[in-house]
C-alpha cells in the first residue's frame, strides 16, 4: 500500500493548491523512490513517458488557433453552410460527424475533439440545422442539442480508436489479459472491436433521430400553441 503514496500527495498538493507540476515530479520520485527504484531509474522512467506523450502538446497549440478562427467567423460561416442545406436536421449533421469521427479514430487520425470540433463547428451547426426549420426554438431544445453533439463526439472517438491495431486501448486489453495467461494478438483485439463499434454506430443514429423526432413534436405542438392563442 505504500507505492500508493503518490496518489496521496497528489491530492494533497491540490488541495492546498500547490504548483501542479512540483506535485507531480514529487508523487513521482516518492513513488520510485518506495518501490525500491534508483534516481536515475525514476528520471528514465519520466523522460521515456514524456517523450512518448510529446505529441499531447498538440492539444495546447490547437487551442489558440481555434479562438483565432473563431473569432474571423468560423461559427457564422458553418451556420450559412447547413441553413442553406434545407434537408439538414440536428441529427443528420451529428449522424455524419460520428460517421467520419470513428472513421479517422480506426485510423488514428487525430480529427475531432470536443474544444477543436464540437464547440466551434459541430455544436453551432447541428442547431442551426434545427432552429432554420423552427424558429421558435428554445434554450431546452439548444441544452439537448449541445449534450448529443458532446455525446456524437463520444460515440466516435471512444468506439472508433480501438479499431486501429496499435491504440492504446487495444494494447492495454492486450497487455491486461496477458497478466491472466490469455495470449492475444493487436489484430485480434482490433477485429473483436469493429462489430462493438458497428453497433455503438446504429445505437448513435437511434439516438439522433429520436432526438430530431423529440424536438420536432415539442416545437411543431409549442407553434400550434401560439397560433391558437393568436386565433
């Protein structure tokens, strides 16, 4: 239990809101240091994590180039996309995302995210899909509409990724059910998930057209409301 101290200080040190990466390097070394690992031990153990997460660092760079976009118009230009595609509903545009999320997922594509595509893209046109079709939309209808577009972003990448042979995840199962004496192969693994990810496919396009059939009836019943009243 004493190799679990990292995780206490961990929780400590953020608590008292100490530096985040002094505690880190911190519950790191004490950490090794109980596990019965040198000095130089743990810094190779550190620098070899890094260097094979290095490219997390992309996340941060894609963040200002969002706000760039955005601020130049990147939502009113994707909302003058889909309010000129009369067909387009909230559902169909959340359909396609997943569609082409999983699809760069099994090939470990890094295309996609909730900051990089749901905020400023996806979200903003699966509403507009809905409120050029009812303009009496409402903020309950928009919180529906953000959750699914949050969800359809879910859906892609977390069922999508395992497909691809050399994913973490699929490393991961592979490794796991090594330790229990079961010998498997990435392949194998990766085969084993593009039927769960077929079905997590069919599940979300359930999903979305429920959500197109829920926000028309609330919509279309809450205008002949209105009309009655007027009348």
């Amino acid at each position: 239990m004493i190799k679990l101290i990292g995780v206490v200080i961990i929780l400590i040190g953020l608590v008292l809101k100490f530096d985040t990466l002094a505690v880190v390097l911190v519950a790191g070394l004490s950490t090794g240091l109980v596990s019965g690992l040198s000095i130089s031990e743990i810094l190779s153990t550190i620098g070899e994590a890094f260097v094979s997460t290095r490219y997390m660092s992309i996340f941060l760079l894609t963040l200002p180039v969002i706000g760039i976009l955005e601020n130049n118009g990147l939502q009113e230009r994707a909302s003058i996309l889909i309010k000129n595609m009369k067909s387009m509903t909230a559902g169909k545009v959340l359909s396609v995302y997943t569609f082409v999320r999983m699809g760069a997922a099994a090939m470990s594509l890094r295309l996609g995210g909730h900051v990089q595509f749901i905020r400023p893209l996806i979200n903003p046109m699966a509403y507009v899909a809905s409120a050029a079709k009812y303009p009496n939309i409402t903020g309950v209808e928009e919180e529906k509409i953000k959750g699914y577009a949050a969800a359809s972003e879910n859906f892609g990448n977390f069922f999508g990724q395992n497909v691809f042979v050399a994913s973490g995840g699929v490393l991961l199962v592979v490794g796991t059910l090594k330790e229990f004496g079961i010998e498997v192969t990435p392949l194998e693994v990766s085969k084993s998930a593009i039927p769960v990810m077929l079905i997590a496919f069919v599940y979300a396009l359930i999903q979305f057209y429920i959500m197109d059939r829920k926000i028309k009836k609330v919509l279309e019943n809450s205008e002949k409301t209105e009309q009655m009243k007027e009348a």
